[in-house]
C-alpha cells in the first residue's frame, strides 16, 4: 500500500488537532498539511508547538495554498466545509468530512461535488456508532408498533449544532427501517406539544456540558420493557483514527458519496 498524503483543515481545533496526531501515527499516512484561516496567528508555526504528537516537519499554513496532499479532511462548520468543498473539487483532490449541523442545501452541494470527487461523508467516524446504525433498525423492527422512541445525546460545552449529527444520523437510520420520512416523525421540542405522544414519533433530547466528548442512547420503549442502546465516546483520537482511515480507503475510489458504513464494509 503507498502512503497518503493528507491535509487537515481546520487544523487548530479540537478534531483538528486530534487529526494531526492520527495522520502523524497512522502508518499508512504522512501529515503534510494543517491548514488554518488566512491571517490566523498561527501561520508558520511548527504544529508540534500545538500538539506534540504531530509531525515536527510540518506547519499550519493558509487554507488557501493546498499543495503536497493526496487527500484533504475536513471537521469545521458548515461555512468552512462549503469553502474548502470548492477547493478540493477544484484541485480534484478527494474529501473526508466529518462537518456537522448541515442543511439540506449544503447537503445538496456535498451531493454535487461528490460527482467530481471521491467523498466520504460521515457524522461519527468510530466503530461503535457505525454498528449502532445497524442495531437500532433491528430494535425498531423487532418490537410491535406499540414502541415508543426517543433519541438522547451529550457533548461538551462548546458544541454548536443541537441535537448531534450523529442523533440525527440515528434516528434516519431508524426512519428507514420503518418506512417512515424522519423530517415527519421527528420531535425536537416536546414544549410546545400539548398533547400525549404518538408511537410515530422519533424524540430528540440533548445535554451540553463540561468535557463530554459524546454519549448517544436509543431508547426503544414498550408496555413492561425498554430497550436502551447507548454509545460512549471517550476521546476524539477515535473520530480522527475513524477519518483517517477513510483517507486511507478513498485512494483509487471513483467520484461518489460514501459514508463511514462503506469504509467498514457494515452496510
Ligand atoms: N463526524 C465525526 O465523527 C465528528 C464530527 N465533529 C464535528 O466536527 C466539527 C468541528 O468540531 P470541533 O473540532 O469540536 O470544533 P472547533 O470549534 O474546535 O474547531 C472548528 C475548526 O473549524 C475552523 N473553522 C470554523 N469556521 C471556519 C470557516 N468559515 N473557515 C475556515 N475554518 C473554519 C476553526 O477555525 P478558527 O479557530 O479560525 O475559527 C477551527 O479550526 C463540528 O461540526 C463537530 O460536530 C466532531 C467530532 C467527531
Ligand atoms: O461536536 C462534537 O464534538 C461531535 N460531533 C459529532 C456529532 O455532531 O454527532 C460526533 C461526535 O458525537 C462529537
């Protein structure tokens, strides 16, 4: 196998810097790119200062200067990752996102860039949820219709995007699996419903808090039993380890959207 070359944008932030890391120890990879925002005080610093871990012969440079790389990652915000999409499907260089808090519209860029590059599109990039996706669309099957189901997450404090990628990613999944359109049955606030709940429903609740890198649970709940499937997320080295190998597995890939399911062969 030959090595890959990769790019990190947003390189100073949290995944960011977790990604550095992961391409550096990865032996399938090479770092050779931290990319930041043009006129970031971190321009031409060697990233080792920021993470020791990360490869000491690189440094953040300008996210508009993509050179030297076989294959860019990207965990922003929704206006970074439209930005960066147009680069790298101007230098034709193939994407792993991992960008969350995505609209429909965005979604439809995504769709059309992945027409001229090879992209893997994920909203969790660990194992875990990536088997939990399958699990709840045997839980949400296997119960009668008397089930009610309701999705609870957690993160850290400073997360933006409420509830998760991933909550949502759980939920669509369970949608499918029960022919139902998720934008229908999904509940977001139980408030401003004054009426009892309905078992075509998805619920959502949310914590934000601390440190908490990522905690989801389905909840499949019926007369006499419930049925909770609960992931932990410890550290944000599993996310980057996740994207890195998807880098790693796009090589030689046609244009296409794939997601993390595909790079596990889980589907
Ligand atoms: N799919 C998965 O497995 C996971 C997904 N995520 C997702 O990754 C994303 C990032 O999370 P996290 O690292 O915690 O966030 P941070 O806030 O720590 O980092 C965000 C990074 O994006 C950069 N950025 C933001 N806006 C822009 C922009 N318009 N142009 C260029 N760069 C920009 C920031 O640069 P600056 O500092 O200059 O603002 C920073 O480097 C979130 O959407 C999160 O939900 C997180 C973990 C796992
Ligand atoms: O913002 C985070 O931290 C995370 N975001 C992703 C999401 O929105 O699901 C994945 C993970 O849970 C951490």
């Amino acid at each position: 196998m030959t090595t890959n070359r990769i790019g990190v944008f947003g390189a100073n932030g949290r995944m960011g810097l977790a990604l550095l890391e992961a391409a550096t120890i990865k032996e399938q990879t090479q770092l050779t790119g931290a990319y930041v925002r043009s006129g970031s005080s971190l321009l031409g610093i060697n990233v080792n200062q920021v993470n020791s871990a990360a490869d000491n012969s690189v440094s953040f440079s300008d996210e508009n200067s993509i050179d030297n790389v076989d294959v860019l990652i990207d965990f922003t915000l929704p206006s970074g990752m439209k930005n960066h999409l147009k680069t790298a499907v101007a230098q034709k260089i193939p994407m792993v996102i991992g960008t969350t808090g995505l609209t429909n519209d965005d979604m439809a860029l995504l769709h059309d860039a992945a027409k001229h590059i090879p992209i893997v599109f994920a909203r969790n990039y660990s194992v875990g949820v990536n088997v939990l996706l399958n699990l709840v669309q045997t839980a949400a099957t296997k119960f009668g219709d008397d089930l009610d189901i309701e999705i609870f997450e957690a993160h850290h404090r400073h997360k933006i995007d409420a509830p998760s990628g991933t909550a949502l990613a759980i939920g669509e999944s369970i949608a499918q699996a029960k022919g139902w359109d998720h934008d229908e049955v999904a509940v977001y606030d139980r408030s401003q419903v004054e009426t009892a709940k309905s078992q075509n429903e998805i619920g959502y609740s949310v914590l934000r808090g601390g440190d908490i890198v990522g905690e989801h649970t389905a909840y499949f709940a019926t007369m006499g039993e419930r049925l909770e499937l609960t992931h932990k997320a410890s550290s944000r080295m599993t996310f980057a380890l996740g994207a890195v190998r998807a880098a790693s597995w796009l090589e030689n890939k046609p244009a296409g959207l794939y997601d993390m399911q595909d790079v596990l062969d889980i589907k």
